[in-house]
C-alpha cells in the first residue's frame, strides 16, 4: 500500500474503482511527467450520487454536504490516478493544480469554502506534496445535476 | 495531406482557415511538446455563427444542435493546431484534454452529451491518439452568446 | 527591476506583495519550466476588493469597470509569479495561457472585451512574450461576489 493509501485508510477512508467515462474520452492522460485527469463527479463511495450532493450550493445542497461533494471528487481523482499508474500511487509525486466546479445559484459566494473539501482531502492524503495551485468558480448547473466537480493536474515520476 | 485530414475529408469535412483572435492574445502557445489552444466557439466551417448555435441549452438550442455546435469547435481547435504547426498536422501527436463550456440553463443536465459532438470530432479524426481527458461544464453565458466554447491541450513533436 | 517590473512603472504600476491564500491550496506550483498560478480575483492594490468590482457584468458592474477587475486580476498574476520565482521576474519566460472567468447575467455577451483588461495588462507588461492562449467564460458568482477572476499558465526559465 502506498503511503497515500495508508493515510487515507487512516482516515476511515479507500479509494474505489473508478467509473470509466461512457463517451469517447478517457479518464487521463499522461505527457512526460504530467498527468491530466478528467473531470470528476461526486459520486460517492458506494458508486451512487446521493441525493444530498445534486442540486445547488445556495439552494438544495448546504454548505457542508457541498463540501463533502467536493471531497468525495477528490477521491475520485486519485482512484484515477492510481488507476492511470497501474496501480501504484507511489509514482504520484504531487498535486499542481486542482480546478474546482460549483454548481451554485448566482447569490452563492461562499465557494472557497466548498471547495477545501477537495484541497483538505489532497493534503490529508498526500501531505505537502498535496498542496496545489487552485482555480474555484461558480457554475450554474453540472453533468447528472450534481453539485461539485473537479479536475487535476498532477506532477508523476519519469 | 496528413492522416488527419485524410479522416475528415472521408467524413466529407474540411478544415478552414481559422480566425485569428481580435484582441491581445494569440490562438495558440507551444512550450515544449505541449501545444495550448485558446477556447474555440462554434463558428461554421462557412465562418458564420448560425443563429442555432446561439442561446442556450435548455432554452431556444436543442441537445442535436449543442451537439453540432461542440463539432464545430473542435474542428475550429484542429483547425488552429494545423496553423501553429505550419500546416503540418502529423507534428500533432494526441489530445491531451478537452475543456468543454456549455452554455445552459440551470436545469439543464445533459451536458456530457451535447460535449461528445466534440470528443466523437477529434476521435474521428485522430483515432486513438485523439482520445482524450476531458471537463464539461455548464456556464451562464459565452462570447457572442454562442452555444460553446471547447479549449484544448495537445501533445506535438519535439 | 525586471523589465516587466520597469513597464508596469513606466504605466504608474507596481505589483502588490500578494495575499497568502488561507486554505489548504498555495498559490502556484512549478513543474519544469511550467508555473501553475491560481485563480486571482480582482482585489486592488491597495489590498481591497472595491465595491465597483463585485457583482456582475449586465448586473452592477459596466463593462469598464469589469475590464479594470481583469486587469487587477492580471497584476495579481504577476506578483504571484514574482513571489513564485524568489521575487526574480526575469525567470518568467511567456505567458501561455490565461483562464478568464467572468461573473455575469445570461444575457451579457461582451465577456472577451471585459477579458481584454488581463489581456491588455500581460502584453502591456510583457511585451510579445505576454501574449497568450486564452479562453473566456461567463460564470453565475465567483469568490467574495468578485467581478473576474482570472488564472494562468506560463513558462519560466529552466
């Protein structure tokens, strides 16, 4: 188990196997030593969108649940890159840059904090090498209605 | 005429001439293999925006024409990574990422598959090598109220 | 001082220290010769958010003033990128890509004239390096109810 499997178990938490997308894109892509992941949604754990995690920040979705959402992404996010490494995260040296998607009514103006369920998520499991450069903006509506996505740029071993 | 060209003459499509932009930036930058193309809107091969490219999902444009208008736009971003490789367009060695900006209302949910119009685009053109990761999302509103906008990063030779 | 930084003098500028951001992201990251910079909102440089640059654009915000928050959004930019290269900016080789993101109303299609602000800014200060790759979205709301926010990718010295 590689150590960002280890902290994230210690934290209650495993990374599932990820979805493929259902359309003609892939889940990655990796250039030299930049890994690019797609886009993910806040599927939870169990393969299933919670009805407390669709909808819109400042509407349906409270704060809290929105940034549960946003952590739930960042699971996501490293289930591909684990699967985008065959398998071994320990090839994962850091996180450059996370872009994080709210879907949130155009009075909703708390999206930072929305969005550190996702940041916190990456340091907890992979220490400094987790913090990221970060772009957050609101959106007005998301794939499958869901209420937070996020993609990565990840920096890998050569 | 290069493989890729090959493909879209099959399919009965042609790459025009792209635009250049009309403000202080630049269509593309190339920073080492990587390949960084501005968002492209759905103008028609004929130049024109169509006015059922105009508006928004969910509104006055229907799911088959988003699906046209995200076409469009890639082959307007194939058309702008012929230009920044002096025409040739077997320097291009893959897609590495897609981003997809949907214009939408917020009910509107079925974005991913308005965004395959331009994932189907670059796969038909590319094969393998135009596989790609991606990130949809829905926005509010786009330049000259089109319908969508789709940025992308490529992999060229060194 | 950087050419950059004697530019922005000769224009009456000068570049803020930069606001640390206070969650768990940083404000940049290198990987080689990419700087990763994120998302920076339009506060002035006397380290404020003026009430003219939040809401939105077809809201309460005119178009000049949105183009004044992109061009804040821009100097943000570079005093990140100064910060990032140990306050050396000429270790900043091009910029190559700059993300526009502009708080908006569904109606207000004038975004790239807004955009232009930034983009006007990079080249201003840059010269023809500053030119760059951009693409240009409407959003509901962004951070704080700023106006624009804008982030950006460029390429440094190796």
């Amino acid at each position: 188990m590689s150590p960002i499997e280890t902290r994230l178990a210690e934290l209650g938490l495993s990374l599932p196997v990820p979805v493929a997308p259902v359309a003609n894109y892939v889940p990655y892509r990796i250039s030299g030593t930049l890994l690019v992941l797609s886009g993910q949604i806040c599927i939870g754990p169990d393969g299933a969108l919670a009805p407390r995690h669709k909808g819109k920040l400042g509407g349906a979705v409270s704060p809290e649940d929105g940034a549960e959402a946003a952590k739930f992404c960042a699971i996501n996010l490293l289930a591909q890159a684990r699967a985008a490494l065959g398998g071994d995260l320990t090839r994962l040296k850091s996180c450059l840059r996370l872009g994080g998607f709210i879907a949130a009514t155009p009075d909703f103006t708390a999206l930072p904090q929305v969005m550190n369920g996702a940041s916190d998520l990456m340091v907890a499991a992979m220490g400094d090498a987790g913090r990221h450069a970060r772009t957050t903006i609101g959106v007005p509506v998301l794939p499958l209605d869901c209420a937070v996505e996020v993609d990565g740029l990840f920096e890998i071993a050569g």
